[in-house]
C-alpha cells in the first residue's frame, strides 16, 4: 500500500527537482510526458500478466474486496470451508423441509 503512494510522490518530486534545479521545463516536459503515460502503461500490461484478462473497474473492486474479506477472516480465525459447508447443510435441509411440507 505505502509503496502504491510513495511512487507517484517519488516521481513527482524527482520531476519537480529537474525542472527547477537541473533542467528547464523544455527538456523536462517529454520526460513526464513519457514518465505519466507509461505508468498506467505498465499496470495495465501487469494486470494482465497477473489475472489473464482485460482490466476493468468492477473486477479491480472484486479484488480488492476479497482481499479485504481474506485478511479480516485470517485475523478472526474465521474459517470460511466450514462456514460455506454450514450454508449447503443448511440448504439441503431447507429443500427436505419443503419437499415434506408438500407431501
């Protein structure tokens, strides 16, 4: 997560301490030109490397949602097998409710 933040920034800064100290914008400018376009460039291209398909908002929120559940079911010692197990039990006996209250 700090690492997702501190790239951006990092690269701000460097772009920033080029065009006032080293450089002059003309010559920075093409540089963060290339430096902001092939950001999203490479995360896309790492998206896909990684899920074996196009990236789109719904799914980057899929991920991040089950990340998020993952990690509060390890630091509850939640065992979501048992729990999913519980839910079929649970609608096996709904269904021979149903078929008994028919017949």
């Amino acid at each position: 997560v700090w690492l997702g933040g501190l790239i951006p920034i990092t690269t701000f800064a460097v772009l920033f301490r080029m065009t006032w100290w080293e450089f002059s914008w003309d010559i920075v400018e093409p540089i963060s030109f290339f430096v902001s376009t092939m950001g999203p460039i490479c995360f896309f291209y790492v998206w896909f490397a990684r899920h074996k398909e196009d990236f789109s908002m719904a799914r980057w929120h899929e991920s991040l949602c089950d990340r998020a559940k993952a990690a509060l079911y390890r630091a509850r010692a939640f065992d979501i097998h048992r729990y999913n197990q519980l839910i079929e039990a649970i609608a096996t006996v709904e269904e021979d409710i149903a078929v008994l209250k028919q017949g």
